[in-house]
C-alpha cells in the first residue's frame, strides 16, 4: 500500500502525561489489530499461492523470471487500477458541504430563522438565512481549499520499488505495481504489496504494522503443503507495508490494492489517528469556553423570563446569544492557518505528513541530526589508500572496492554513500577497475549499525577469500594479524601506529575506513562469525565538503533558541574539526563517545546529556535513548535521520523529519519529509511553525478578549435594561462581521521576538487574559449603555443601532492592539489582508445603519453625535487596552 497508511507511533502529549498516553495508543492500536486479525486469520486470495512453486506462479500470473514486458504492465494497471486503497472520492464535495451545512450550531441557526418566520417577522427570517448561507459557503471554501492543499502535499512524497521488466531492474513508484511484477527487496525497502517469495538469502521482514508484534519474522521461498493458512503461517509471503529488516528477496506480486492483506484491514488502520498536544488543547479551550457561555446564557434566559419579557423572544435570544458566543470558526480557522503553513513549508522544501506537526515544529528547542548531509553535502569521494603507518597503498582500495553493495541500473548506482563513492571511483580508475574485475562476489554479510561493518566473500584465483570494511573500531577488533610493508606480522605489531594514522586522518576532517581480509573455506552460507582473525589492510579515506550554507545555518540556529545535537556513528575528532570549520568550537567535556553515552543516561545526568554537542560513535539505540532522554527532561525534541535503523529515533522524537531520497521506513515513521536533507530547510520550516503558533494565538486572544466581554456585557445589562438589548439576527450579524478579520490571521505577519524562543502553549494564560480584556470592553460597553439609557433616554431601535456599532468598532479595531504583545507602534504592522478585512467589516457595520440594510436588520439610524460619541468610546477602550496590554504582557512569562 502506497498511501492511507498510518504509522503507528505513540501519542505526543504533554510531557508529563507521555507514558501513560503512549500505553493507552499502543493498546488501542493492538487491540484494532487484534480485532483485524480475528476476521482475516485466513487471507482469502484468489488461490493457493504459498503452495505453487516457481513454475506453477510464473504460469499463473503469465510472467517468467525476465518479468512482465512494460506494455502487460500498462494493462495490467488499467485492469487492476493503482496499488493504494481507494479514497471514497465521488461525492466528496457533497459530503463535505453537507457537513457544512448539518453542522449542529448551523442548524441551530437554521431553526432560529425558521421560528423567526413564524412569528411573522419575514425580514429578519430572510437575514438569518442569508447570514447562514455566507457562512455555510465560506466554510465549506475554507475547508475544501485546506483539503486540496493536504492532498497536493501528499502527491510530493514518493515511494518506489525496485522491479524486473524486460530483463532490467528498474525502479518505478509504488503504486505503479501490478500483479505479476517480479520485485526485488533489501534492507530498507517497504514491501509494495503481497509477494510470494521465489529467492531469499537471510530475509527478515517487520510486520508490526500487520499483527503488532516489532520482532522480524523469517521468510522464505520454501512451497508450504496446506489448503488453509493463518496469515503468521504464511512464511514464503511478505505482506504489504512490513519493512525488510535483514537480508534480500525477489518474489511474485500476487495481490495488490484493497485486495492485500493490509488493504483489507486499511479501515481498522485508518481509525488510529495521531492526536497531538496542540490538538487535545484546542479541544480543551473549547469545551472551557462553551462551559461558561451555556452557564451565563441560561442565567440571561433565566432574567429575562423573571422580568417579564415575551418567552419566545428570549428563548430566540439567549440561543442565539450562546450560538454567537461560541467560537464556531475555530477549528476551521487552525485547519485554514494550518494548511496554508504546510504549502508554506512546501515551497521550502519541507513536506508535512501530519498538519498538526506544522505547529509542533514551531515548539521544537533540540535538533538532533547526523552531520552528514546536513552541515556536510554528503558527496563523498575517495581521498586516498594508506597501509598501517599512513603511507599509500592501493590494496586497501582495491578490497575496498570488492566489498561493496551497489544496486546498479543504468547510470544510477544505489546503495550507501561509503559504497557509492568506492563504485565510482573504480569505476573511472581503469588500472583499479581492471583489478577489481579479477574478483567475483559471492556472499555478502550485510552491514549493522551494532557491528559497524559489512563483509563480502569474493572469489579470486581460484580461492575464496572474506574481506570487511568498516570503522577502524571494529576492523582492528576483529584482527588477528596486521600488513607491515607487505608482510603478514601480528596485529600487536602494527596496531599501535594504525591507530596513530586513524587519529591524524581524522583530526583532518577526514571520513577514514578500514579494511581487512582473509582466506575462507567454502561453503555454502556465511556469518557474522566467520569475521575474525582477519589480516588489517589499512585505510580508504574520503572527504566530505561542507556545505557553503552550514556555518550561517548554526548561526540562524543560536539565533532562534535552537540547540543543534550532532549524533553521529562517525568519530569524535572528525565531527569535532568539521564544527571547527564552522566556526563552532566544541570544548572537549561537550563531547560522548559510544559507551560514555549509555553511562551518562543510565545515571539520568541530565544537564550532562543537555550540555553536549556532539555523540559521536553513536548506536541507533543510543540515538532513540538519547532523544527520549532529553524529552523526558522537558524538551521538545526534533530528529533528522533517513536510514533504516533511524526509524525509533524518528517516532520517540516530538517531530520526526526523514529526506524524500531516504528509505521507505525512515519515511514511514516521520511526521515531516523534506525533499532534500538540508538543516537549513528544518529551521526554516521550525519559524514558520513559530509563525503559525504566534498567528493561532493570536486569533484565540482577541476571541477570548470579544467573547468574554459581550458575555459579561449581555449578562449585566439583562438585569437592569426593560428590553432586549439586541435582537436575534442583530446578534447573527455582529457574529458573522466580527468573524471575518480573524480569517485573515493566517497570513499576518509577525514580530520577530515571537519567532527567536519556543513557543509554549499556555492555556490559563489565553484565558486569564481573555477575561482580563474582556473586562475592559464590558467596562465601556456599560458606559456607553448608562449613557444612551439613563442619560439621553433612547428608544430601543436607536440603542440596538448604536450597540451594534460599537460592539463592531471595538471587536474589529482591538485587533490592531491585540494581535502583538508589544507596544502597538513598535510592533512589525499587520498583513494588507488582514487591514481590508478590518476595513470591510468595519465599513459593513456603518452600511447596516443606513438603507437598505437597517430596514432588515431593524436598525434606526443614528443621528452624528451618537455615532461621534461611539467612536470615542471605542478608542477610549483601545487605548486603555493598550495600556492594560503592556503592563500585562511585561509581567507574563512565556
């Protein structure tokens, strides 16, 4: 399966909740799993496929070992269609306006205006329809252009496989596979659908994504003489979305699609969603808000039945009042804000799996990464071939070559860096290449991150021989002897200089290997212990230029509160020159190498762990051990890794972020990949996050501000006025023009001191301000109110109509002052969106007391003074909200 797959990861909540939310998830997804596997312990495919051998599979499906021509393939893709589930996609645009529509609160207001109608107020009735009708429309635009822009986000990732056509290994995407294909898997790879195995050597598969188990399971090509299987017993069949662990295989795709395993569980799968901190506290901001609306709601229905006022019109009041109050844009508006962020990230090159992960990466303070690739350019190329004591010596490279594992196809060459840079330089080395072909590989040991080798048994004149390379660690750990000008002497002999050599390459910045052989007996399969006792060559080094961007990225990164961690596999000196390079001098005490890592977090010395810079000889345990360490101390940790045993790292980090060129697992596990691996891109992507958080905060402080001052308001004036203080669609009006500037928060800009330190989220505080400021507009509200009722005396008609006013005014112009935490005058100046929004809605409510719209709004235009008067007040209540704002915010904390 290509696309609808969730990876399942723990929930990343708040830290001090992490371990029982991540239990709760991890339970639920096992137990959907559970539930999956209770239905389809037997798989019903077409036929028996784990009982017919090679011949019997290639006549069925009509391909032969040279694979399907390109032209069956094409029409095999019209038949079958593509390798992914089926999004229900036909009435998508009707669903999503009908949700739209039937949404509680829009038929509420649906009901309103209808019992408006009955009561033989048409104008008004048509008003609300209308007022719904915008809304509803809006939405429905606002949601579906989010969708579009999550589905061309989507169409950016690319997942490919490596199949047989027309006798040639190619690599196609994914969802390009048919049935029949002859598909090639090695480590790394994500298998694309059901095959049947038809060769494998060593073959090892994570089907934790089918039955929840994370051990590998073994698999095969031996036939199996069964009429019924359970899925587990089915060892010759790699489903689906497993994740090849070890070794390699080459088998028949026999199933595709929903007709997969794991198609036919997708919906079970699909109900595992990933909800995030921010996500909960949004939920949490809500119910808190709607809580205290429906509280003061039923107080003021309550009032105005005790004082005697027509019950109909109450009852309309008190809920539309609670309908107006309530925040109803909210979640569209995150999506909005959220959406428009991820198409931000894009155009940087940084693609979002998880919306919720645009903000998430706002939070990150620790960025954890290799510095291969990211502060280097990862191009290796071959330096030079030096014996023992540093001298040159092409035999190092010569083996060095052999023991490589390349996936050549055409001029594309795929395999690991290291392996790469040995192919081509033998490549374009005629004397070496010529050397090379003497040698013929037989068996291939794969390389692990724990030994930090690999090793290839090769035949040559007549002999078999094995020859490892790897770190100089562990080449020297498993030799027995050494050559010294050509001659095989003890390893005690030469091991002393060898090591002086590695030391000095690496102090240059150098990437240095080493290499070592031996001559082996022949058999038929080879092991992890057959590497011993070998004869150490010397050294291969390559040198890996620096990126002209690095030195300026750690700067950006010190500037933003940022801390850059640089675990890496490769040595301490090397990473420790290359920082110097870049002008980052790591002192010696901020520096682990491999087991000092394990001793450091096994004794929980977090400001140790917090202190270091670089974690060099570093395990991909230790990676994870280190990231969850440092989540466990409060930080919000970011990890960038591409490989396959950086999949861990990836899910245990707060936002794991993998390269579009990377493996398919490393891809699977991250919530963000970037279309090149680039530290620049993740801290470009980590202040639009900020931006992103700043601009939601933003929309939630002036909600809260408006929302707790009309409730206070409404509340107070309730028990003293002898009427209504606004009518029902009045409300709806003031709901509908007051909503529309705070869309345009997802474009405003932003002061560059909310985007230099993490942004927390804080819930008690958005609230307490929003009471604190909502005060302050109930405190002119009633002046305005005293004045107009008790002093001049107005009619109801002329209240409502200066109300209204300067309940627009205050709401749409506090949002200059409210949407910064500075002083109004020194902060960066709003988006030109966000100031004809604010012009509109303003120009809007002037146009409502003036016909034709005061005819249907039953307004009574105003004479100047009192309009006059009501521009004062709004000031009045800006400027002392400007003054309050400064004294608040100085004495608040992020």
């Amino acid at each position: 399966m290509v696309t609808k797959i969730s990876r399942l990861k723990k929930t990343k909540e708040n830290k001090q909740n992490k371990p029982e939310n991540k239990n709760a998830n991890e339970i639920k997804i096992k137990q959907n799993m559970k539930q999956g596997s209770t239905h389809q312990t037997s798989i019903q495919y077409e036929a028996k496929f784990w009982s017919m051998d090679k011949k019997e599979l290639f006549d069925y499906f009509k391909t032969s070992e040279n694979g399907l021509t390109n032209h069956e393939a094409k029409l095999r893709l019209i038949s079958y269609g593509y390798n992914e589930a089926k999004e229900k996609k036909e009435f998508f645009v009707l669903n999503l306006f009908l949700r739209n529509l039937f949404n509680p609160i829009t038929l509420v207001l649906i009901l309103i205006g209808l019992l408006t109608y009955f009561l033989e107020d048409i104008q008004s009735a048509i008003l609300i329809f209308i007022i719904v009708s915008l809304s509803v429309i809006i939405n429905f635009v606002q949601e579906y252009r989010s969708h579009n822009a999550v589905q061309k986000l989507k169409e950016l990732l690319s997942y490919t496989s490596h199949v047989i056509r027309e006798s040639r290994i190619i690599e196609i995407p994914s969802r390009e596979i048919v049935v029949g294909d002859i598909v090639y898997l090695t480590v790394g790879d994500r298998v694309p659908a059901d095959v049947r195995i038809i060769e494998s050597d060593n073959f090892r598969v994570d089907e934790s994504l089918i039955t929840g188990e994370y051990y590998p399971v073994e698999k095969d090509s031996t036939t199996i003489e069964a009429k019924e299987l359970d899925y587990y017993q089915m060892k010759n069949i790699a489903f689906g979305s497993s994740i090849v662990k070890e070794g390699w295989a080459k088998g028949v795709v026999i199933a595709t699609g929903e007709k997969s395993f794991i198609g036919k569980t997708i919906k079970l799968m699909e109900e595992i969603r990933d909800e995030s901190r921010f996500e909960a506290d949004l939920k949490n901001f809500s119910q808190y808000l709607l809580n205290i609306i429906l509280i003061v709601c039923a107080l003021v229905l309550f009032i105005n039945v005790y004082l005697g006022r027509d019950l109909v019109i109450s009852v309309l009041f008190a809920v539309t009042l609670a309908v107006g109050l309530i925040p109803e844009p909210l979640p569209m508006i995150i999506t909005t804000v959220l959406s428009r962020g991820a198409m931000r990230l894009a155009s940087k090159g940084v693609i979002v799996k998880r919306l919720s992960a645009t903000e998430d990466l706002g939070n990150v303070d620790v960025l954890c990464c290799d510095k291969t690739g990211t502060l280097t350019e990862n191009r290796l190329r071959v330096l030079d071939s030096l014996d023992c004591y540093g001298n040159k010596n092409q035999l190092s490279l010569l083996l060095g070559s052999v023991c490589t594992s390349v996936i050549v196809k055409g001029e594309s060459v795929k395999g690991n860096t290291i392996d790469v840079a040995l192919h081509h330089y033998a490549k374009f080395d005629s004397k070496l290449n010529s050397k090379r072909s003497d040698y013929k590989q037989i068996y291939e040991i794969p390389f692990d991150y724990e030994r930090q080798r690999m090793s290839m048994v090769a035949g040559y004149d007549g002999k078999r021989i094995l020859i490892s390379k790897g770190s100089p660690e562990s080449i020297l750990s498993i030799s027995r002897y050494g050559l010294e000008n050509g001659k095989v002497v003890t390893i005690s002999k030469v091991k002393k200089a060898a090591l002086e050599t590695y030391q000095k390459l690496s102090r240059q910045g150098l990437r240095v290997i080493a290499v070592g052989f031996k001559e082996i007996t022949k058999k038929k399969s080879y092991s992890q212990q057959d590497e011993c006792d070998i004869i150490f060559v010397g050294f291969i080094t390559f040198i890996d230029p620096i990126k002209p961007t690095a030195r300026e990225t750690l700067s950006l990164a010190k500037k933003y509160g940022v801390d850059i961690k640089i675990i890496t596999g490769d040595s301490a000196e090397v990473t420790q020159t290359i920082t110097s390079q870049l002008g980052l001098e790591v002192e010696e005490s901020k520096i682990l190498v491999g087991k000092e890592i394990d001793k450091v977090i096994e004794k929980n010395d977090f400001e140790k762990l917090e202190k270091t810079i670089i974690f060099a000889r570093a395990t991909p345990e230790q990676k994870y051990r280190i990231i969850k360490a440092l989540r466990s101390n409060g930080k919000v940790v970011a990890y960038l890794g591409d490989g396959v045993n950086d999949a861990p790292s990836l899910i245990e980090a707060d936002v794991g972020i993998s390269v579009n060129s990377g493996t398919d697992v490393s891809k699977e596990a991250a919530d963000i990949i970037l279309t090149r691996k680039s530290l620049r891109s993740v801290l470009d992507g980590i202040i639009i996050g900020r931006t992103l958080f700043t601009n939601i905060v933003k929309y939630l402080r002036c909600t809260f501000a408006g929302n707790f001052g009309n409730l206070f308001t409404i509340a107070i004036a309730s028990a003293f006025m002898t009427y209504i203080p606004l009518l029902p669609v009045q409300l709806l009006f003031i709901n509908f023009l007051t909503d529309l500037p705070l869309f345009a928060f997802a474009v405003d800009n932003v002061d560059d001191e909310d985007l230099k330190t993490p942004r927390k989220w804080r819930t008690d505080k958005i609230v307490k301000n929003g009471a604190i400021f909502g005060a302050i507009s109930t405190i002119f509200d009633l002046i305005l109110i005293v004045y107009l009722v008790y002093i001049l005396g107005v009619f109801d008609s002329v209240f409502r109509s200066v109300f209204f006013l300067e309940i627009i005014l205050t709401e749409v112009m506090i949002i200059f002052f409210l949407r910064t935490t500075k002083p109004f005058v020194l902060a960066k100046g709003p988006s030109p969106i966000l100031i004809i929004a604010i012009i509109v809605s303003a120009a809007m409510g002037f146009a409502a007391l003036y016909p034709p719209l005061s005819n249907y709004l039953q307004f009574e235009t105003p004479v100047s003074d009192l309009v006059l008067f009501t521009i004062l007040i709004t000031i009045g209540y800006a400027l002392t909200t400007e003054l309050v704002k400064n004294f608040v915010f100085r004495n608040q904390s992020d």
